[in-house]
C-alpha cells in the first residue's frame, strides 16, 4: 500500500506564495514518478506537474514559470512552489503517484487565492 499525505494548503491573496508538500510511505520508492494535480468546483481534474525518477519535470501551461516541482528522495517528498498565485489557481490540490500501474492519491489539501 502507498499513503499519499499533503500539507502547505491554505489561503493567500493574489501574488502571494505556498509551497505544498507531499509526504509518500508504503511501497513506495525514488523510481516512481510523483506529481500534483488540482480541481477546482464544477471542473474536472487537472494535471498542474510531474516530476520523475531522473528528477525530469512537466507542468500545465497555466502555471509554467510560476509553479516549480521538486522531490526529495531520501524523505520520500515530493513539493510544490507556488509564485505569483491567481484566484483561477484556487482549488484542491492532490499529490498524484503511480506504483505498480496502480494510482494512488492523497486526501488533498485546498488552496484558496482572493483578489
């Protein structure tokens, strides 16, 4: 089994900053990629970023040069830097790994950004 446990959430206002964190246990290993996906009321869930094995990242268009991925392997931690953050940036925020073909996700976390 893998638990996925994220904290950082919160409310900020616009141009503000969070970082979200993702603290994986379980049968879970470095070799497996991690990342963080969102959805926000009535839409449906989007992918924000992914980071893999080799530490090689991707990001939705929409937070490109705000948002930066990063791991850490030897806690088994996977964050996420949000800059110059936007009220379309509210939403629930939920830390994404696969295992074995398996997806597995956290309970996630909400960011809310006022203008």
């Amino acid at each position: 089994q893998v638990q996925l446990v994220e904290s950082g959430g919160g409310l900020v206002q616009a141009g503000g900053s969070l970082r979200l964190s993702c603290a994986a246990s379980g049968s879970i290993f470095s070799i497996n990629p991690m990342g963080w996906h969102r959805q926000a009321p009535g839409k449906q869930r989007e992918l924000v970023a992914g980071i893999s094995s080799g530490s090689s990242t991707n990001y939705a268009d929409s937070v490109k040069s705000r948002f930066t991925i990063s791991r850490d392997k030897a806690k088994n931690t996977v964050y996420l830097q949000m800059n110059s953050l936007k009220p379309e940036d509210t939403a629930v925020y939920y830390c994404w790994s696969v295992v074995r073909f398996k997806d597995y996700w956290g309970q996630g976390t909400q960011v809310t950004v006022s203008s």
